[in-house]
C-alpha cells in the first residue's frame, strides 16, 4: 500500500542525497571488529520506495535487490506505486541512479565496500513498455559505467544490475538491441525457453498461480517436488527464481514459506519487511 504521508515528508530528497550523507549505510556495514557483514544477496526490497528512505533503508538492511515502479510521464520517470502517488520530485534518477552512482564512486566500484557481488535493481514498468523502456534505457546510458552490459551477447558485469519487469511490451525493443544495459525479468512460462540468461537472467511469477501452500501446516510433497524442479531447471541455464505475493505478515507462516524457499535455493526472497527478513536470513546464515 502507498505511504503518501511518510513520501511527502521527503520533499528535498535530492538534497540528502548530496555528499556523505548519500551513503548512511557505509557505518552500518562495520561489524565487530571492523568486519563488514556480508550482502545479503538474496533478500529483495519489494516495493522499496515505499519505506521512508528509499534505496537507503533496503542498503541499510544489507539487501542485494530493491525494486522500483516507474510511470513514464512526458519525459520523466517517476517512481509510484499508484497513478494518484505520482510526485515529479520522485524520479528514477533522484531515488535510485544518482545515488547508486555516488555509492558505487565512493566504494570504488561496487555498491557494498570490499563486495562486489551483482547489486539487483529491478524496475517494474507500470505504463506502456515499449516506450517506458526506451526511456529507461536512454537514462542507463548515461551511466554506463554503472549497469552491467550485454554487448552482442556478451555480458559484461557492472557493479549494478538493472532488470525490466512490469509491461511486457517491453520485450521486443529490448530483443532488437546489439547493447543493451537492462535485462528482461522472465515468467515461469518463459522457462526452458529459447530466451537465454544473458537477456532473461531473472524468471519470476506469482507465488499463488503455481502453488497452494501459503505456509500453514505441511508443504505437499507434489508442491516441494515442483518447486525444487523449476530452481533446478533455471540454474542450469544459468537463471534465478524470484516469487512475489509470499506470506509478509511476521507469522509462523512466513517464516515456513521462507524456510522452504531457502531450503530449495530459491535465489531472491520477496519482502516489505527489512528488519524481518534480515534477521530471517541471519538467523539461517544461507544468504
């Protein structure tokens, strides 16, 4: 749900974005010692910019995947959930590139100092995908140090990893580039494909369509069969797996659906709730 009163609290969001304080999950990186923890590649920010500090609370929270939704508006790119939300202060830029930028600068070329594992920014397309995406991609061209690249094939990692889900019309202008620095976001449909990881390295759907379990009591043996095969199958063309709609409320359930996910090498668990799948993912140290 949109958090219209806590967003309007961030009018000058630029403005705290400038200098260090873009970069307030540098201190909370040292652990004891001086020790750094690790990223937390697997746990993925649904619906980041809803929480006060968009980008910066999932980083604070050690996350390797926020997601953003993007309207395209005239010629802007603005990050809301809902039409009624839209903000022209809240741009792509502003919320997510400029300060992933500054933080990839001042970590001397990755997102978390002495980590360079691949930083997820997922961008769901919530208006007409041909023409969102080409606006999109003409803002990653002018970070093109930043985004990892595929060139005629060739993938050629960056620090940041940009990912296009959303308005599936996005697909054909992405499948005619030589170079593009987004990737496509795949369906369990698009599994087993002719569509290879270097252009769908992510396929995601939802958790409710595939699977009645939601956590309480056993999971089928049919269900965790089916589950463990569709990991298995992706991984081996080199793809992860991602499920939406997953149990959020801190109940047992969740934490059960979690396990099994964990369990079966899901690569991307799915959450609005940072603190709580921190320490899920802690407390189960296969992060």
């Amino acid at each position: 749900m949109a958090l219209t009163t806590r967003r309007r609290a961030l009018t000058t969001l630029g403005a705290a974005l400038a200098g260090p304080v873009a970069l307030p999950a540098t201190q909370a990186l040292a652990g004891e010692h001086g020790h750094r923890p690790r990223p937390l590649w697997r746990a993925h920010a649904h619906n980041d910019y809803e929480h006060p500090r968009p980008l910066l609370d999932a980083l604070d929270h050690r996350f390797g995947s926020v997601e953003a939704d993007v309207f395209l508006v005239g010629d802007q790119l603005l990050v809301a959930h809902d039409p009624e939300d839209l903000d022209p202060s809240r741009t792509l830029e502003s919320l997510y590139l400029d300060p992933l930028a500054a933080r990839v600068r001042a970590h001397r070329g990755s997102v978390y100092r002495g980590h360079r594992g691949p930083f997820q920014l997922l961008v769901d397309l919530k208006t007409e995908g041909s023409s969102t995406y080409r606006a999109l991609d003409r803002r990653l061209r002018r970070y093109r140090h930043l985004f990892t690249t595929c060139a005629h094939g060739r993938v050629l990692p960056g620090p940041v990893t940009a990912v296009v889900s959303g308005d599936r019309a996005a697909r054909a202008p992405m499948e005619a580039q030589r170079v593009r620095r987004a990737f496509y976001d795949g369906r369990l449909a698009d599994l087993g494909g002719p569509a290879p990881a270097s252009f769908a390295p992510l396929i995601s759907d939802n958790w409710t369509l595939h699977f009645t379990w939601r956590g309480v009591g056993a999971f089928p043996g049919d269900e965790r069969r089916k589950l463990r095969d569709i990991v298995r199958t992706a991984h081996a063309r080199g793809q992860r797996v991602r499920f939406w709609a997953t149990p959020d409320q801190r109940r047992p359930a969740r934490d059960a659906l979690w396990g099994e996910l964990v369990a079966a090498d899901v690569d991307h668990l799915n959450t609005d709730d940072l603190a709580g799948l921190e320490s899920f993912l802690n407390a189960h140290r296969r992060v």
